[in-house]
C-alpha cells in the first residue's frame, strides 16, 4: 500500500476527485493547506486605493488517498492530467508525494491492511 498526497491548486479539487473517481479510487480527503514552493507567493489587491501586496505563501489544497500498490501509476497520471494547466502547464500546478504505508486498520470492523481499503 501507498499514500499519495498532492497539493494542487484549489480551483481544480473537482477536476482531481473526478480523475481518482475514474481510476477507480473512491475514497480520499482534502484540505486547504497555506504554504511557498518555487511559486513564491504572489501578488495580492489591498485596500481601496487599488494597492497591491506581495505574499510570501499561497493557498492550495492537499488531496491524499491510500491505495494498492498497483493502482500507484495510475493514480499519479491521473493528479497530473487533471491538476496540469494547459500546454506545458506553469509554476504552482502542485507537486505529489508517495510514501509507503506500512499498515492502516479500519475503526468500524477492526480490519487491517489492504483489506481495510
């Protein structure tokens, strides 16, 4: 088994859920993350005198699923083909980490491993 996590940006949350759903991944969560890669921030309007600010962070959400090994390739194409912006794609489009996961067990029934997914 391994956890996928990406941090995209937010605007294509439906674009991925509807990806990892097509893959055959039914079950993930997300959450909106604040935080600065190679994008370094942006450019923010303040005020009423049309100033603007610059923001050393940005927002993004974090989708992460477990899944079978198998499935890993799958699952990473399928972020990137739905998180990409168009053509070459641009700085900020997200990044994805896989780390193994070594057990998981489900509350409810007391399941454990693959079998919990």
């Amino acid at each position: 088994m391994i956890c996928i996590e990406a941090v995209i940006r937010p605007e294509r949350i439906g674009a991925v859920t509807s990806a990892l759903e097509d893959v055959g991944v039914p079950g993930f969560y997300y959450y909106n993350v604040t935080g600065q890669g190679r994008q370094a921030g942006g450019g923010v309007f303040v005020g009423r005198a049309g100033q603007t600010s610059t923001r050393s962070a940005v927002q993004k959400t974090c989708i992460r699923t477990v899944v079978e090994d198998g499935l890993k390739d799958k699952v990473i194409d399928a972020i990137i083909e739905a998180s990409k912006s168009p053509g070459e794609g641009i700085i900020g489009d997200g990044k994805i980490f896989v780390t193994p996961m070594l057990d998981l067990a489900r509350v409810r029934t007391n399941e454990r491993g693959e079998a919990a997914l």
